[in-house]
C-alpha cells in the first residue's frame, strides 16, 4: 500500500515540474522564476532561447522526482532519501541555474 500512496503522490508533482519546463520551454513572452514576479520582454535580448533554457532547468529538477517515483517501486525509503537529497539540493541549484540564465538574456 506504501508504493501506492508513494506513486500517487510523486507522478502528480513529476508531472508538474515537467509541466512547468514544457510550459516555459513554449511560452512567448518571457518566463518568470519567483512566484509574483514578472520579467518584461524589454528586459530580454532573446526571449525564445531565455525560455528554452528556462525550461531545461525545470525539467532538469523533474528528473529527481521522476528518478525517485521509479525507484519507489522497489524500495520507498531509498526513493525518500533520493528525493529529500535531491530538492533540498536542486533548489539552490535553481536559484543559480535561473539567475545565470537571466544575466545571460538580460539586456
């Protein structure tokens, strides 16, 4: 029953960070990062590639979530570890990630 709850609960948020890097990826004007703020497109020199790269980044962190939602199906106390290791790590790496991505595009 635990891989169950496990599964349940782990697709959905893989999905969602997924969704949030082919949203990004697609969108025409410029992605934000932090929640409630925005990036203009005269802040931008290439809103396509700025986007594209954004994301990449978020569909990079899916991957910690799609790596630990396999391996709970053979052991949900390993895939805990991998995921708590992996988001406790990723975010910063995000931070970091995005913030090179918007010097990079900035006007």
């Amino acid at each position: 029953m635990e891989k169950v709850i496990w599964l349940v609960i782990t697709i959905p948020c893989s999905l969602l960070f997924t969704g949030i890097g082919i949203y990004a990826w697609r969108r025409r004007k410029p992605m934000w990062f932090w929640s409630g703020s925005s990036v203009r497109e005269e802040e931008i020199t290439n809103v396509k590639a700025y986007n594209r790269e954004n994301g990449i980044m978020w569909i990079c962190y899916s991957a910690v979530f799609w790596i630990s939602t396999i391996m709970g199906i053979r052991s949900v106390s390993t895939a805990g570890i991998v995921l708590a290791v992996g988001c406790l790590g990723g975010l910063p790496l995000l931070v970091i990630a995005y913030n090179r991505i918007y010097r990079k595009y900035k006007r």
